[in-house]
C-alpha cells in the first residue's frame, strides 16, 4: 500500500511539473473558432489580451508574458516571445493560476515595429528586443510601479514611428505632489530620456498617449478629478501641450479616437451630468455632448467605414444603476445606439478587477471590431472575440 502510494505521488508531481512546464511555455499556437458574443457573431481565441493591431492588419495579443501574433487573413496566433519579469514575486504571473487568482491577465503592455523589433513592459521593467535578436534585455525600470501602481496604463505607451516611442507614467499620486513624467525613446526602447515634465499639482496621472493619425500629432489625456483632467496635443515633440479642455470630468479620458474632421472620447468620470460621448471638432475647436452613458468609458475606436465604438466598463461607481457593460455604437451618419452587453462577474480576491471591454490601443481602421473580455459572467476571463463591422451595423436596426 505504502509503494502504492509513493508511486502515485511520484505521477502526480510529475503531472504537476509538466502542466506548469507547459503553462509557463504557452500554446505554439492558439486557434480562432466561430463564436458569439452579446448577439454578434464573432471569432473567438481563447486567453488572449488584446495588445495593438499594427498598419499591415496584423493582431498583436498577450497571454500572460507571452506575446502572440495573428498575420492578416490567417486563422491561428502563433507564440512569438516570452518577456521577462527579472528576479521578483512577479514572475509568478507566468502560471495562469497565479493569475486567476490575484486576478491581473493584464500583465503586459507592449508593442512591435515593422521589422518585429518590441518593447514591451513587464514587471515595472522595460525590456527591448531587436528584430534579430533571441533574447529581451531590460533598458529602464519605472519610478512607480507596485501592487497598487500599474506604471503605464493600457494606453500610456505610443508608437509613434518605427523608432520612436513614448510613455506616460500612471501611478496613484493621490495628493498629487510628485512630478508626472512623458519619457521618449528614439531607438524603439533601447533607451529612454524625460521629454515632457507636469509638476506638481498639475495632474495626478496619465492615462494615455496617442497618435492622430490625420495630423501626426501625439495626443495625451490626464486624470482623474475635474483639476487634474486634460486633453490636449503637441505639434512641436512635447516641447508644448496645447491643452483643448480640463477643469471638467467632461475631459477626463482613458482613449481617444481620431477622424478627418473630429476627435471623440468617452468621459471616465462620476458625474451623472458629464458623463458620456463627446466629440471635438478641430476647425473651431467646439465641443459637442453626443451620447449619455451611466458608466465609465474606458476604450474607444473607429473601423474600416467609420464605425465608432465606444466600450464602458462596471466599477461600481455611484452613478452606475446595474451590472451590464455597454458598447456604444456611432455609425458614419451620426446614428448613434447602445448595447448592453455582459454582467460584472464581481468579486474580491487578491485584487479586485473590474469588468471591461479592451480594444486595441492603436486605431488602424479595421473592418473588424477585437475585444478582449474581463471579468464578465458566463466568458472565460480574457478570452479575445472579433467581430465584424458589417455584423454590428447589421444590429444597428
């Protein structure tokens, strides 16, 4: 009995090493399959975090520290890298356990140039690799990264062009006393210098650089209360930031979206008044109140024809009257409509997560909608859908 029982021990923690040997390595490869997601039809791959959708219709994603790659018109991501943690408690987030149970499928952001040079960050640590290389090197550590301190948000890393990149930092700075830094890089991450200094006051945070794609310029939003919120750009390299709104939750913005004749943003605020879909027009430089929406906008894009959608997330604010998500659609002709989606799968663990639609930070006109899902009832956490633009006009009428 004794044998009996050593030998089975023996195969479970074999059985054990290999599960995580394969965790820790990811899939080669991770199938797209026809699905359904809130009454669209969609593709579905399962545990992908979606990253940036590059100019040349390629899909970059993540599962954990691994960065996967879907080349236009194809039907699998394949495995592409797998960035380090260095040595801390967060190389733990390499096992999908960890993960579901600290409740963070967020873990990097990164992004990649045409030559498949990426940077990408990880663990508070910005780590490059050059197109020919094999391995990632680490080529700054964020001033602010924690627990509690994510260091760059979702949108707080611009690629800007095949050699020049941007981030804003993102960490609590709750009273506001610390310096709020843009830092450049002009080797694709292999170094960094500060370009752009808010002093203290100015603002808390930043919650996003981006790249209108009409005038070149680099755009950045500010959070998070009505003094610390600010849109604005720079057309001279962050030597100045024309400022376009702040001093109103109206301003506060965690993505925006670029036309010809407009720029649009949801508001990320808690006033019931303020919130909604605003768009700015450049040629006078008006604003206009589109859509009111009970909830936090978070993500934002425009597709192939036009098609602008908007997602919210659930955080339980005060001014949130339910549970369901909503994704708010604006066709080319202004015909605005909102869907409800999924419920908030809410509940508390190591931390707490809130339910949201993630789109991809770089807006490059697809004909196709992708969303990576968190922490909705009934979806698998983090799992990617993509969904036509035709089917969601389609459910417009």
């Amino acid at each position: 009995m004794m044998k009996f029982i050593k030998y089975l021990l023996i195969i479970l923690v074999l059985v054990l090493i290999s599960y995580l040997y394969f965790d820790y390595n990811g899939p080669e490869e991770i199938l797209l399959e026809k699905s359904n997601l809130f009454g669209f039809k969609a593709t579905h791959a399962k545990d992908l975090m979606i990253q940036t959708s590059d100019d040349s219709g390629n899909i970059w994603a993540s599962r954990g520290m691994i960065i996967y790659k879907l080349e236009k018109g194809a039907a699998k991501f394949k495995r592409i890298a797998h960035v380090p943690t260095g040595f801390s408690v967060f190389w733990l987030r390499n096992f999908s356990i960890i993960r579901q149970f600290t409740m963070r499928p967020e873990c990097i952001e990164m992004v990649a140039s045409s030559k498949g040079s990426i940077c990408a960050m990880s663990a508070g640590i910005i780590w490059f690799k050059a197109y020919n290389e094999r391995e990632f090197k680490p080529t700054h550590t964020l001033k602010h990264y924690s627990k509690k301190n994510q260091g760059i948000l979702n949108n707080g890393i611009l690629q800007m062009t095949d050699s020049t990149l941007y981030y804003g930092e993102y960490f609590r700075n709750e009273k506001g006393k610390e310096n709020v830094c843009v830092y450049e890089s002009i080797d694709f991450g292999d170094s960094w210098n500060i370009k752009y200094t808010f002093t203290p006051g100015e603002i808390r945070h930043i919650h996003a650089v981006q790249k209108d794609i009409y005038s070149g310029n680099a755009w950045i939003c500010t959070g998070d209360n009505e003094k610390n919120s600010k849109i604005g750009f720079t057309n001279d390299n962050f030597k100045t930031i024309d400022i376009i709104g702040t001093n109103s939750e109206k301003f506060t913005a965690t993505q925006l979206s670029f036309t010809p004749e407009y720029v649009y943003w949801g508001s990320d605020g808690f006033n019931l008044e303020d919130c909604g879909i605003y768009r700015w027009k450049r040629s006078n430089r008006e604003l206009s109140k589109l859509v009111t929406v009970r909830g936090c906008v978070f993500f934002t894009t425009v597709l192939k024809n036009g098609t602008l959608i908007f997602t919210t997330d659930r955080e339980a604010t005060p001014f949130e009257n339910d549970l369901f998500t909503r994704m708010v659609v604006i066709d080319k002709n202004g015909k605005s409509k909102v869907f409800r989606c999924g419920i908030w799968n809410k509940r508390d663990g190591f931390f707490r997560q809130y339910a949201k639609l993630r789109m991809p930070r770089q807006q490059s006109n697809s004909p196709y909608l992708i969303l990576s899902v968190l922490k909705h009832k009934g979806i698998d956490d983090n799992d990617l859908f993509i969904i036509e633009e035709d089917e969601i006009l389609k459910n417009m009428n």
